[in-house]
C-alpha cells in the first residue's frame, strides 16, 4: 500500500512527505475521523508548494494568492486520489484533508521532520522554504515497522529578521497586516496607509526576508513544481481586472471569501504604487 501511496504522489508532483501513526498525532476534530470510519492508523503528511516564476515578478498580492485557490487544489487532488485508493484496498478507510483537519498539522509536520517551526510559526522545509500549504492523507491501517520514527521538534536557528520586519512586531500596525487586508467596510487613515505601502491582499514579509527562502530562491528549488498552482496566474490585480471578473472566475481566488467589495476597496487604496517584486527584501538580506 505504501509503495502505491508513494507512487501516485510521485505522479502528482508531491515530493515532500513524512508518515506519522495517528496515536502520535493530537487530535482536534475526532468527528471528521469517526465521519472517515477511521477509528486508527496513520497519516501522510505532506508539504503542497505553491510559489511560481510568477511571484518574482511583479505583484501587489501575497504569493499564495496569485494562483487560484488550494482548497480547490485538494479537492481535486482527493477525487484523483482516494477512489484509486479505495478501489485497489477496498477494506482500507481513506481520507484527504487540508485546513479542516483532524490533526494538529503543524505539529505533525514539525514533529515528523516535514519541516521546522519558524519564530513567525511557519513550517519552513528545505526545499520551499515556508511557501508551502500542507495537507494530510489518513489511512485507516497500521504503519508498518520502520516507517516512523519520533524526533525532537526543531526550531529555526532564531536569526530574528521575521520579527524585526514584521510591521505588526514593530509596532507599525496594532494587529497582523494581512488580517488588516481582509477587514470589511471602512479603514481607518493608518490601515489604508499600510496597505497603500505593504499591498494589497496578505503579508509575506516574514517569509521573504528569511534566509531559507533566500537559499531556496538561489538553488531554484522554491517553484512549484505542481501544475495547478503554474496556470491562471494572476499576480497583480487591477480593479479592471478584478471588476470584471466572472463569478465563477472570482470564487476561484484565494480572496474571493472576502467578496469582491473588499478586494476593490484595497486596490482603490493601493494603487499601482505597490507592486514591484516585494520579495527582494530577501535578495538584498546577507
């Protein structure tokens, strides 16, 4: 069963995952595992990517936003996936999740290897950096011996540069600058400052100035290699772009659940000022 898991994530372009049995995990939504029929077994915890060449140039969005949205990335995925799964160990339960888990995932994953915990509590792996989502394959089996073993958590070597160029750390804004993207209605004064300055939807400053990132970029290791996050691309927003944008199209973004209203009301406030590649912030780090 292994050998086949690993070979449909191989043709899925998946190569970052760790296995971990589920008494190992801290359960957070035991009904989603009881609705699964998974009393016990294990789960594969596994990075998705998601930066593009599209990200280096220029853009006024976070990078997980440029493409479309990764719930929709796992929902597809699970539908090419889990029927082959059942199909070929039909006594086996299978089920894919992502944001909506059952298991605590960063802790799985920081606990498992996947990756380490940075102090902006991003999972950062070797190969992405903290550009990734991660998501988790639960099956109801036994992991056989030899496939897990317990490691101490790590913790990145604690340089400081996400929390020195946080605005929120700094004491710029009152709260996290991407929750501020996302507020409805009015902004005051200082918010619209912020988002005329930093941009318009989501933060990465934290994962930009990190030197991870900046070896991943150097090594060429941070692009995506998965297909759905390397089409429809849209890095930078116009409001042309973004008003006339079909619904089906726009519920495809990964900030249509705010509603149209509020992105047009941030690129009413930001302009074209913001938009030149914001991740040289980690180019220009030593």
């Amino acid at each position: 069963m292994l050998d086949f898991i690993k070979a449909l994530f191989t043709k899925e372009k998946i190569d970052t995952y760790v296995f971990r049995p589920l008494d190992k995990c801290l359960i957070k939504k035991q009904y989603l595992l009881d609705r699964a029929g998974i009393t016990d077994g294990f789960a594969v915890i596994f990075a998705i990517p998601y930066y593009t060449k599209a990200c280096d140039g220029k853009r006024n969005i976070s990078a997980y936003a440029t493409g479309r949205d990764y719930h929709m990335y796992v929902k597809e995925l699970r539908e090419r996936i889990v029927p082959l799964l059942k199909e070929n160990f039909p006594d086996v339960n299978f089920e894919m999740f992502a944001d909506h888990s059952p298991i605590d995932e960063r802790h799985a994953a920081v606990s498992s290897g996947l990756g380490i915990l940075g102090k902006n509590q991003l999972i950062i792996t070797e190969k992405y950096s903290s550009y990734i989502f991660i998501g988790e394959l639960i099956v109801g089996a036994s992991l056989p011996d030899g496939y897990f073993k317990e490691i101490q958590p790590q913790i990145c070597e604690n340089c400081g540069l996400c929390q020195k160029s946080c605005p929120w750390q700094r004491g710029e804004c009152g709260e996290c600058l991407s929750a501020i993207t996302q507020k409805k209605g009015l902004l005051s004064d200082s918010e619209a400052a912020l988002i005329k300055k930093y941009g318009l939807w989501g933060c990465d400053i934290c994962s930009e100035v990190c030197p991870h990132t900046k070896k991943a970029l150097q090594n060429g290791s941070i692009y995506s290699p998965i297909d759905f996050f390397n089409t429809l691309e849209l890095p930078y927003l116009t409001y042309e772009k973004v008003s006339q944008m079909s619904e089906e199209e726009f519920s495809q973004r990964a900030f249509s659940w705010r509603g149209r209203d509020t992105i047009l009301r941030n690129i009413k406030i930001g302009g074209d000022q913001n938009g030149e590649r914001r991740n040289s912030r980690a180019e220009k780090e030593d």
